[in-house]
C-alpha cells in the first residue's frame, strides 16, 4: 500500500463517521513495514494534480508515525507553469515519500474506536466483523 | 473557417460507437460536431471541424474508429471522385499547402478489396493533377495521402466486389484502436487475468465513454482482476480499486494486477487495491472521486455478499470472544462473515456513492446485465442527482449486458428515482435456469 493511500483511508465503521478521528489512522510504526519501489518513474506534471488532492495535516501525522518528522508543516505550493530547480527536489521528495514507499505488512488503528486494520502483502484489508458492519 | 473531416470507423459494438465519439468531443470541448449525418449502417461520418488539432484531440483515445481524415473529395467512381476533389472549395489551398511536403499514398477500404484489381500505381498517377513537388516516402512521410473504396459486402463473410464509393483524403489522426491498444492490452497476453476479466475493447471504450481523463482519480469498487482500472490507468488517470474478495486482487505470486501495470509500463498510474466491502467504505468522504467505472457482480460466478451476518443470533456476542488476550475479531487473520446481497441494493448503493462523492459532471458508468427471455421490461436505476446519459446494449444469445452511464447534476437536478424498488427480477435465477 502506498504511503498516498494512508492520505484516502478513513476507518470503514460508519458510526465514525460522526467524529473526526476516523481519518487518518494511526499506524503502528514499529509493526510497519517499509519498502520503496524506486522503479516507478517520476511524473512532476502527475504528481502535481495528485498533491492538489492530498490532505497535509494527514500526510504530517502518518509520516510521524512512521517515524519521519522532518516535513514542511505547510503543504507546498508550486507555480505549476515554471517550475523552479527547488520545486523539482521538493516534487521529487514528494514522488519517493508518496508514490514510491510502500507499507507491504502493517498494521493502522482507527483513533475513534479503536478498531485494528492490517495490511497484508502490500494490500490493506478494511473487512469489519459482523457487530461492526 | 470551418473544414470537413471525414471520420473512418469500425462496424463492431455499433450500440457504443456514437456514445464514444459523442463522449470524446464532449471531454475535449468540442460541441460544434453535428451528429446529423452520422449513421449506424455506415463506417463512414463526415463532420466540420475548425482544425487539426481538434481531428487530432477527438480521435486520438477512440477504440471504436479506425481514423480521421482532412476531407477532399468522394465518388462513385474513380472519375467523379477527382472532379469532386478538383471542384472543392478548398482544392487550391490544400495544393499549395501540401506542395513541397514530403508523402505517401495509402490505401484503404471497408466492405471488400480490391486486392490484385486495382493498379496503385495507375491510381497514384491519376491524381497527377494535384502538382505535389515534394519527396515519396515511405518511412514518416509529412502527410499520408488515402484512397478508401467502399463495398457493399455480400454477407456478413463474404467480401464485395463492387466498390460503392471511394474517398480521398489528408491522413490525421489514427485512432487508439489503429495504434495497437487492443494488442497491447489483450487479456491473451496479461500477466494477471482471471475468469472474470474484461475483454480489452470493451473496456477501453467504457473508460472513454466514462470520460477517464488524466491526471485525474478513477476508482472501481468490483475491481476483481483490475480490468478496468489497466483501461484507467491507459488513459492516465491515477487507479484505485477495491474487492470484498481479497484474493482476487491479490493475484497470485508473481501474477499480480500491480505486475500488469508495471508490464504496460503504467505503473505510476496504479495507486492501489483495497480489500474493502464497497458498501462500508473507507475512502474518505471528502475525497472527490472524478470516475467510477465498474462491473458490479452480477451474483453469477458468486452470489453478491457484502459484510455481516446473514443469522445475527448465531454472531451474538462472539465479539466477546478473546484468543490469546486480543479479541478474535482484531487478530490478523480473523475472517469476517458475510451475508448476501441483492444486485438491486447494491446498484442502489453505487448510484447514491457517486451522487455523494463524483464532482459535478462527473460520470459513473459501469455494466449491468439483463435477460432477453421474458417480456418483461428492463428497469435501469435511477437516482434523483443523476442523469442517465447512455444505456449501451451489447446483445448475447438469451441475455445481454449494458453499460449504464451517468453524470452527477447535483442536488438540484431532482430527476426520477426507483431506489428501493425490486428491478432486476432475479438475474442469477434465471441464469442458471437457461432463461427459458
């Protein structure tokens, strides 16, 4: 599962839907594990539509998790007609963090109810049991 | 100053061909093309267009037409085909435009061939009159000039031997079809398939009629072996797909949707699959979601489930249950029960997801599939945000399948609605009886 994912991935009980911590999970960082698919190629113009629909306060709070805080507190923006030499490194740090990092097992809590979701083989596994479905 | 084009299409999935043209003009702004001449019967469509770059834009992702041509002349023979080209309005700028630009002739033709009959060279040599200077030649020329002969074929396999008409124009654009991307993603030749994978045309055509653009998000929540996401993700949307099912998305070993993609070299377009029920979504709802395209399950290869307990009582309590001091139902391989479904509710379920998370226009298009066998009549879902904007029918023997295609209007648009009500009498049943 992509590091991107963890930027769309609510908590599926619909009850938690009413508070708002059901998004995004917490995710285990000491159970999580890394991988980077670094033969994915590097798209600015992709990429750029792609940061337009990421929520940053969440992109902080897993990259944390996972053990990274050194991320612009601000999403950062960029002039997509001239891109600057600066907007490329930043665009490509961006591409290895959301794009090429992979979590291949781990596992995500949701912070309202506490429910545990695993991601086995790279694929996150969002089934409930009966009492919450 | 408007031109005339002529459009070159296949006759295959002909209950489809309009809805694609009509959907890629649409995607690229292009609402001046008049659809009044155009004819089911007839590969052939002759439209006015301000320029090239619009020929180009409209045609270049099309499965269903084989070209498009700047337009100069047509007839019954080849006689009346040259004093038709000589005798266009713009005949002497197309011949000053072209005069020293390097080409080549082709030729092509629908209905039949002319193979061995025709002297192409002969051919070449009566349009001697238009005084083209520059260099023949055979490896990307500037301009391909085509002859294209029509037939009246005797039947669906003979060929005809009595051309109809011929017409002669300035080669484009060659369509997504002609460029080979039913080769490329024919199911033959895919790492990761399955029993339910959709067949490449088809599927290229649903995302062009869906309106899949680039750079955009295309989520399919049935994606099985990701049929439609590899048509997505073709036309450069970002993918994301999910299955109740985890082990069809998760593929097997080395054959993996994920290995698809990276086979197609699109693998940046593939975000992910999730193993999800759709009807406990965990995409976050302020997501916005620019295309669904899907083929829900039609309960035949598998009865339609979605998570919870078809006997309650018998579950009471067991999330109680504790292995090892962790609840049962939070170990890493516990398995949730599911409980059948109806394809009715779970159509309602997918018409009021898109009213909820599509953008304004934004489309839904996915496959729904219907009996022929008794007279009863079709019902297709509706919503009140919705409009429902194609109903494509691909015709089997005692069924048939369509694809259902809907644009978000909003909470304004207030069309009909039949949510709730009993519409699919049964599919599955039937099916399996042999549709009587």
């Amino acid at each position: 599962m992509k590091f991107l994912t963890t930027n769309f991935l609510k908590c599926s009980v619909k009850e938690c839907d009413r508070s708002n911590d059901n998004f995004p999970l917490r995710y285990n960082g000491e159970k999580c594990q890394l991988e980077q698919d670094e033969s994915i190629e590097f798209n600015p113009e992709f990429l750029l539509r792609i940061i337009d629909r990421v929520d940053w306060d969440a992109v902080l709070s897993v990259a944390s998790d996972l053990g990274n805080s050194s991320l612009p507190p601000k999403k950062p923006i960029f002039e997509s007609e001239q891109l600057s030499d600066e907007d490329m490194v930043i665009l490509r740090d961006l591409h290895t963090l959301l794009i090429q990092t992979n979590i291949i097992e781990g596992e995500m809590t949701c912070k309202n109810c506490g429910h545990i979701y695993y991601i086995k083989n790279s694929i996150p596994n969002l089934l409930l049991p009966p009492h919450l479905a | 100053m408007p031109k005339k084009y002529l459009v070159f299409m296949v006759q295959v999935h002909v209950n489809f061909r309009r809805a694609e043209l009509e959907s890629l003009a649409d995607l690229y702004k292009l609402d001046s093309i008049n659809f009044k001449d155009y004819k089911e019967d007839s590969p052939f469509f002759i439209v006015e267009l301000d320029n090239d770059q619009q020929a180009k834009d409209w045609i270049k992702r099309s499965i269903l037409t084989r070209g498009i041509y700047e337009y100069w002349g047509q007839g019954i023979t080849y006689d009346e085909l040259h004093s038709d080209i000589r005798a266009g309005n713009n005949f002497e700028d197309y011949k000053s435009c072209y005069k020293n630009s390097t080409f080549k002739f082709e030729f092509d033709c629908y209905g039949g061939s002319s193979s061995g009959k025709l002297d192409r060279v002969a051919c070449i040599e009566s349009f001697k009159y238009l005084e083209f200077e520059g260099k023949i030649r055979m490896k990307n020329p500037d301009e391909v000039f085509t002859v294209i002969e029509e037939y009246e074929p005797i039947n669906d396999n003979v060929a005809g031997e009595k051309p109809l008409r011929v017409f002669f124009g300035r080669l484009v654009q060659r369509s997504d079809r002609f460029c080979g991307a039913l080769e490329k993603y024919d199911l033959k030749k895919r790492p990761y398939k399955g029993t339910t994978s959709f067949e490449a045309e088809l599927s290229l055509v649903s995302a062009n009629i869906a309106q899949v653009k680039a750079g955009t998000i295309m989520y399919d929540p049935f994606a099985g072996t990701g049929s439609f996401l590899v048509a997505g993700g073709h036309y450069g949307a970002a993918v994301i797909g999910s299955d109740i099912d985890g082990r069809m998305i998760r593929g097997k070993g080395s054959q993996t949707i994920r290995a698809n993609f990276r086979k197609y070299g699109e693998s940046l377009q593939f975000i992910d699959v999730l193993t999800m029920d759709f009807t406990h979504n965990a995409l976050r709802s302020n997501l916005v979601i620019d295309t669904i395209l899907c083929d829900p399950p039609y309960g035949i290869r598998e009865s339609i489930k979605v998570l919870g307990a078809k006997d309650p009582e018998k579950f009471a309590g067991k999330e109680n249950v504790e292995i090892n001091g962790l609840k049962a139902y939070l170990h890493r391989d516990y398995i949730p029960t599911k409980k059948p479904y109806s394809l009715d509710a779970l159509l309602d379920d997918l018409l009021q997801f898109a009213s909820e998370r599509l953008p304004l226009d934004g489309r839904l298009a996915f496959w729904m599939p219907v009996a022929n066998d008794e007279n009863i009549e079709t019902v297709i879902p509706m919503h009140r945000n919705l409009e429902l904007k194609y109903n494509c029918v691909q015709e089997f023997n005692k069924w048939s399948r369509r694809l259902l295609v809907y644009i978000n209007r909003g909470s304004e648009y207030n069309g009909p609605t039949n949510a709730g009500l009993e519409r699919s009498s049964n599919f599955r049943d039937r099916y399996f009886k042999g549709f009587n």
